[in-house]
C-alpha cells in the first residue's frame, strides 16, 4: 500500500489517529484530517499537514520536527484496519528525502561546475550540500519548511562580504559606464555605493528579505541576532569607501578610462560555456582586447593568494578561448587588482597553464558527481557531505541552524 486514503489509521507519539479525510494540496504537500481513537486522543479533531516523497511520507509536529513513515514498508493490520506506524524524525531526514528525489516544478536541478561551487565544497562538504540541493526549490512558497529554510540561508550574507559586494557592484557600474562612453566621477560612485548600502541596511533589519531571500539583503548578523553593534556596518561601508577610492585614484583606472569604449569585450556578465559536456559558469569583473591581447581583470577586496587567483584567472581564459573565437591567436593576460594593498598581480594566461586548468576542473567535476546518488539526475544523499569538525569555520556560515551549531 504505497497510498493514504480514508478510514485508515496513523500510530503517532503512541497515540492512534483515524484518517477522516486526506486532501492533496500544491506540489508534494498533504492535508490530513483526522480524529483520535486512543484513550489520550479519544474524539479530538486535529488537521495534520506532510510532506510526501514517493514512499515517504512526513508529517509534522506541532512544535517542530516531523514524524515519518514509508508507505510500502510501515504498515500493519488493526482492530481499526490498516495502521500506519509513524515515528520521531528530524528536518534534515526531510531535506535528505528533498535531495533524494527530483524537483517536482519545471526547472530542474542540473549539475554545473564553477570556481565559486568547488571552493565551497572544500571549504565545507554540508554546507555545499545545503547550498546547492537541500535550497533547491525553496523559493517556492508550497515548499517544505526546511526546504525554505535552507534557501533562505543560502542568500544570507555577512558583514565582510557585505563590504566586498559593495565594492563590486559600484565598480560593475562604473565599468558598465566607460563601456557606454560615459564615465562617473568618484562622487557619483560614492553615491551609488551610498544607496546601496542604505537599502540593503533597512531591508534587513526590517526582515524584509524573508520574502525574497534572493533579491533582498538578508544579514546574518540580523538573522541570528548575535549583537552586533550598528557601527560595524558603518566601518564596513568605510573600508568599502576606501576601497573604492583607492580604485578610482589608480593609475590602473586612469588607464581604462583613456581606452576606447568599443575594448570592453564584457563587465561582470554571468557567462557559462562547456568543458567535458558540463556546463561552467563564470563571471569576471572585466575583458577588454587592447594591442593585440585579450586582457582578463578581477577586483579583490580581500587578502589574495596569487595561486588560486591564477587558478581562477585560468578558467577565465577558457571562457575567452570559447567566446571570441576570432581572436584565438592572441594571447591571454590576466590582472588581478588587490585594492586592500593597492597591488596589481598579472599573470600570463598561455596554453599550457590553460591546458592544466581544464585538466583541474574536469577532476574536480568528476570528484562532485561520484559523490552523487545518482549523477545523471543530480540527486544527492545528506550523509556523504559529512560536517567539518572545525567550528571556527561554523561560527561564520549561514547554515550552522541547520546543523544545530548556532
């Protein structure tokens, strides 16, 4: 019996329920209407919403957690007819059951591959479990609960990473601008970073980004409401100042800003294109051909290690090989701008290190899809993306509510 229909019973707490009603709602959702039949439940009428996955049914609780049964294995014979043994689970049993199976709406959860998704795998093999399955889905209001939970904490964001989107967005518009032949000056930059700043900081302390977690700043620190004081979004929105005037007084900028509007060959555009049947996503911060070379830029707000920016800087050279065909000859240098110590790193982009980015990402993709049940769909079970046991890690991501190390 793989259905739940009326008159059979449920065995939940040790408290027996007769289903008087079962109505399906939107996506993989259950209504249960039903009514006690033990002495502790005996006429009480309660309404019970679950979640079902295939089999796999989840009920939950009034105050949190769920109860689960499968509907082809748990099943016994009654007084009161077919009986439905339900037992104590969590939301994590749930988001397993979630990865488990594939999306129920139209767009599908297909693999890719990006600098971004392999350095979050080893930073965290859970938390990139969370990120890229468990939020799948969760933008949809008929998801379950923790579907959306995860989905919510995926989009947070922090103070440090706050400061350094800040950064990007000015100079993506700034970049944008010279590419249309209209350059902004520093007071008309610092303005857009001031508006920005200003909406992201009310749009979360307003809980306003619970609605739409992917188009509303969201903050940790809000969300976990760990005290932090006001001022340390001011000093972030300084350093981001700062950051951005050391751009703008640059001779790097004063540079771009001399060269011909029709060198932008990009500013900032997600772009994916393929390696080994699998598509790979990138977006730098800007390519330009100038004097017979393509050149490849990436800002960074942070501390910078000249090896993996390289690595990085190295896919983005198999993009521009793909894009612009035509200038295939041509060779490929990368500038990585590191603002917090005013210093530029170039690098050359040749074809043997090209040769031996491929080789790296083609590894890498290899290495997530083994991890996967079932590579072809993209299904993904919670235990082989073990936690870390470094909690100093934990204490900065979004997820550590999910793993109950809040």
């Amino acid at each position: 019996m793989t259905t739940l229909s009326a008159g059979q019973s449920l065995m939940l707490n040790n408290r027996l329920w007769s289903l008087r009603q079962v109505r399906p709602l939107k996506g993989r959702n259950l209504e249960l209407e039903a009514i006690g039949a033990s002495d502790a439940s005996q006429g009480m009428t309660r309404v019970l919403r679950a979640v079902q996955y295939s089999d796999d049914l989840f009920i939950a609780q009034r105050r949190g957690g769920y109860w689960r049964a499968n509907l082809h294995t748990d099943w016994t014979d009654s007084n009161f007819g077919p009986l439905l043994q339900c037992r104590p689970t969590t939301s994590l049993d749930l988001l397993d059951a979630h990865t488990r199976h594939p999306a129920a709406g139209k767009l599908k959860n297909n693999f890719s591959w990006s600098y971004s998704r392999a350095a979050k795998y080893q930073g965290c093999p859970r938390a990139y479990y969370y990120h890229y399955y468990a939020a799948w889905e969760g933008w949809q209001q008929n998801a379950p609960l923790p579907v959306r939970k995860a989905y919510l904490l995926k989009n947070l964001t922090d103070l440090p990473r706050w400061r350094g989107t800040l950064v990007h967005e000015t100079l993506k518009f700034a970049m944008a601008r010279l590419k249309a032949d209209h350059p902004v000056d520093e007071a008309g930059l610092l303005d857009q970073l001031h508006r920005r700043a200003r909406a992201d900081i009310a749009d979360s302390q307003s809980g306003r980004y619970r609605q739409s977690p992917n188009k509303v700043t969201g903050f940790q620190e809000h969300y976990y409401k760990n005290g932090q004081p006001p001022t340390d979004w001011q000093t972030a929105q300084s350093t981001a100042e700062r950051l951005l005037h050391t751009f703008v007084n640059s001779d790097l900028y004063a540079n771009l800003r001399s060269q011909p509007a029709k060198s932008f060959l990009n500013v900032e555009t997600l772009q994916s294109f393929t390696i080994a049947g699998v598509k790979v996503w990138i977006q730098m911060d800007l390519a330009r051909y100038d004097s017979g070379a393509i050149y490849l830029y990436d800002w960074k707000t942070g501390t910078v290690d000249p090896v993996e920016v390289q690595r990085q800087l190295g896919i983005y050279g198999l993009y521009a090989r793909h894009a612009w065909p035509e200038l295939a000859s041509v060779p490929i240098k990368g500038v990585v701008y590191a603002l917090a110590d005013d210093r530029l790193h170039r690098f050359d982009l040749d074809d043997t290190l090209l040769q031996t980015t491929q080789k790296n990402v083609e590894a890498s993709t290899t290495q997530l899809q083994n991890l996967l049940v079932d590579p072809q769909a993209n299904l993904a079970e919670i235990r082989r993306f073990p936690m870390i046991g470094d909690l100093s890690v934990c204490r900065h991501c979004q997820f550590r509510e999910l793993c109950g190390r809040e």
